[in-house]
C-alpha cells in the first residue's frame, strides 16, 4: 500500500495547488482521479476543501458541456428562477459553501464521471445534481491509511458475502440433481 499513499499524497498536492490557483485551467488525470476514486468507494480521503474547488469545476465543464435544452423544454432549471447560468451558478455555489463532502458524495461523483450514463438532458442533470448538494449530512472524510483498512475490510466482506451465495447456489443445484434424479427413479 506504500504506493497508494504516495500516489495519494501526489493527488493531494495537485487537488491543493488547483484550489490555490487563480486560473486553474483544465482537470487533467490526477485532479480526476479522486472522482472515479469516490464514485467507486464513497470514500473520500482528500482535504475537502482542495477536493470542492476540483468537485466544481467539473460540475461546472460538465453542466457546459452538455447537450442544451430540447425544443420545447424550459430553457432555465425552474420556470422563472433566473437563467441557466445563474441555475448554475447557484448550484456550483452550494456545493463549493459545503463545510465536508455531503452524504450525497458519491452519487454526485457517479454523476460527475460519466454525466451522460442516466441524465441525457443537461436540465435533469442539474436538478439531479441540485437535489445531491442540497444536504445538510455530510460524511466523513478519512485519512489514507483508514481509507485502505475501510476499502480492505469492504473487499473482505464482498469475498466474504459472494463465497456465501456461491455456496447457496451450488447447495440449490445439488438438491435440484437429487429432486430429479428421485423423480426420474420414481418414474422408471
């Protein structure tokens, strides 16, 4: 695990020299890879307050990014709640104003790393992300080293659950064999 720490304290020194900047200019692969990371576990290791500013900038080039309003569908996120920059605006606002990373972290990373896999229209996108920022639980956000013991004892109890059900589907199809077999020898 000595490599995932040392790649955890890179991404952690990129995550803090984005938020630093001025102009932040494009996430590259290292600011991206605490999204997938997320997304994949709920487990958020980084400084939340480097990791926000890397949360929004993403929601904001993929709120950009994505395929505008179809004809006839109403061209801000609520009817008459301002335009669709300022519906923007205030969501990336929330998110940014959080104190910790909402209980909600993982879904809104879900969403933010493939946007388009259930929202195809950028205003359902919104109101999803909308809904996810606008929490007041937040979740815990854990050092690197209880992040690779919660990530190991999960991986545990997954091998631990589908050993199980393995050996439950194995015992349903011996005593299926048996149940024919009786029925075939009852009929022969």
């Amino acid at each position: 695990f000595r490599g995932l720490m040392a790649s955890h304290a890179e991404v952690q020194a990129a995550l803090d020299t984005f938020a630093a900047s001025e102009q932040p200019g494009e996430l590259n692969e290292v600011l991206i890879k605490p999204i997938h990371e997320i997304a994949r576990t709920g487990i958020v290791s980084y400084k939340w307050g480097s990791l926000s500013f890397v949360l929004v900038h993403r929601l904001r080039d993929v709120l950009r990014d994505s395929p505008p309003p179809k004809e006839g569908e109403v061209a801000s996120y609520q009817q008459g709640e301002g335009t669709w920059e300022e519906s923007c605006a205030s969501v990336c606002s929330m998110l940014h104003s959080l104190d910790g990373p909402p209980f909600t972290v993982q879904r809104l990373c879900e969403l933010l790393a493939k946007p388009t896999q259930h929202h195809r229209s950028r205003l359902k996108l919104l109101s999803a992300v909308d809904k996810l920022v606008s929490v007041s639980t937040l979740s815990p956000t854990y050092s690197p080293e209880e992040a690779v013991v919660i990530l190991e004892q999960a991986e545990k109890r997954v091998a631990e659950e589908r050993a199980r059900a393995e050996a439950e589907l194995a015992l349903r199809r011996e005593q299926q064999q048996q149940a024919l077999a009786a029925a075939a020898a009852a009929a022969g």
